[in-house]
C-alpha cells in the first residue's frame, strides 16, 4: 500500500513539474535594414546617403570630389562629380518650359526658386568582370546618377583584393564661400605581418583632420567628399 502511494505522489508531482516547465519558441520576424546592407556589403556593394539640406540657406555650385591616397599620402589624383547649383530658379529655364518646371517641383505662385540639392548617396560597387575597378556613382533625384570607374589594389600586392567604406565623422562646419567636407573614405584592408590574414579594422569613423590609426594600416583609399562654393 506504501508503495502505491509513493507511486501515486512520484507521478502526480512529476506531472505538476511538467506542467510549470518553461517553453520556448523561435519566432520569424521581419527582415531589417541593416540585414539588407549586411548582405550587399557581403557582395561589395556600399550604400551611403547624406543630407546636405543645411546648407539650402545660400546658392552654392555642388561638387563631389575623389581623392586618392597610398600609404596615406595623396597621389595628386583628383576626379569630381559636377552637380550644379543647390538652389535653381525658372530665370534659368527657357520660357516654354517654366510651366512644366514649376509644376514639377511644386514652385508656388510668386516664387521662381526650388531646392535643387537636398540629398546626395553614394554608390560604391567593385566591378564583378574584374576585382581591380570599383564603380563609384553619385546619386541625386533632381541631378540624375554620375559615375566614374577607379583602380583597386591587392593588399598582398598579388591577388587579395579587398575594399570597405568608412564615414567621416559629422562636424559642424564654419560657413564660408568655399568649403571642402570629406564624406567617406573607401579603402583596403591590409595585410597581418607574419600571418596569411587581412584586415580592416579600427575606428568606425575617420575624423577629418584624417588622424585616426587605422589610416597608418590602410595601403590604399580613395576619400569621397563634398565641394560647395558660394554662387
């Protein structure tokens, strides 16, 4: 009789604790932005987009500039990107085709001025044909897409082939007739003396006094920046 009742509690408690016992389950959730940017990043393909909307307060001629470095020195090579004026008025449109521009950009009565430049992204994309040429492209929706190939290196000064981006750090920048703003930087990883790895590591921004370590590592960069002058 003891032992049945022994039995009976050893079952009832064991069928008390699988009643309490925790569950678990793993849910699918919607895919995130930074999931997408993962994978094109893991396809050498960068995306970066800036807004450029505070300097709207003056008319300036908008360039995009490339510069190159090797062992961060600057080769002398320069390419820009030419983007027109920030800000457009209808005196600049022939007279047949005001209505339509006005309309277009939702020009209200009295006014002859639209923004013109409000956002600027970047496009970077190593060439799948071949490792060495990377397509940088500059992307507005009132300017229309620019691009330009450029040469890349291997780390190893063979066949390793290798390029990230990095951003500038945002600062405040002192309004002037002319100013000059290095967006992002676009470089190699590097070699790891004594070992058969590469890297890309270091500070998740470049400050634009272009101080920080990692560019003492990085054989090759292009810097990407911004261009305006005072119309």
């Amino acid at each position: 009789m003891k032992r049945i009742l022994a039995s009976t509690l050893l079952c009832a408690s064991l069928f008390a604790a699988a009643q309490t016992q925790t569950t678990h389950t793993v849910k699918l959730v919607d895919t995130q932005l930074q999931d997408v940017l993962n994978v094109l990043e893991d396809m050498d393909i960068y995306i970066h987009r800036f807004d450029v909307s505070q300097f709207l307060d003056a008319t300036y001629h908008v360039e995009i500039y490339v510069e190159e470095y090797k062992n961060n020195q600057k080769t002398g090579k320069v390419h820009h990107f030419d983007l027109g004026k920030n800000i457009r008025s209808l005196d600049e449109i022939p007279e047949e085709h005001r209505k339509g521009f006005r309309k277009e950009y939702q020009i209200p009565a009295g006014k002859k001025e639209w923004n013109n430049i409000k956002e600027i992204s970047i496009y970077i994309r190593k060439e799948e044909r071949t490792d060495t040429t990377a397509a940088i492209r500059i992307s507005n929706p009132n300017v229309g897409i620019q691009g330009f190939p450029f040469t890349l290196y291997p780390a190893d000064g063979k066949k390793f082939i290798s390029y990230h981006t990095r951003p500038f750090v945002a600062r405040a920048v002192k309004t002037a007739d002319e100013m000059k703003i290095p967006l992002l930087l676009y470089g190699s990883a590097w070699a790891e003396p004594g070992t058969t790895f590469f890297r890309f590591c270091g500070e998740n921004e470049i400050d634009p006094e272009m101080k920080a370590e990692i560019l003492t590592h990085i054989p090759h960069h292009y810097v990407i920046g911004l261009q305006l002058k005072k119309e």
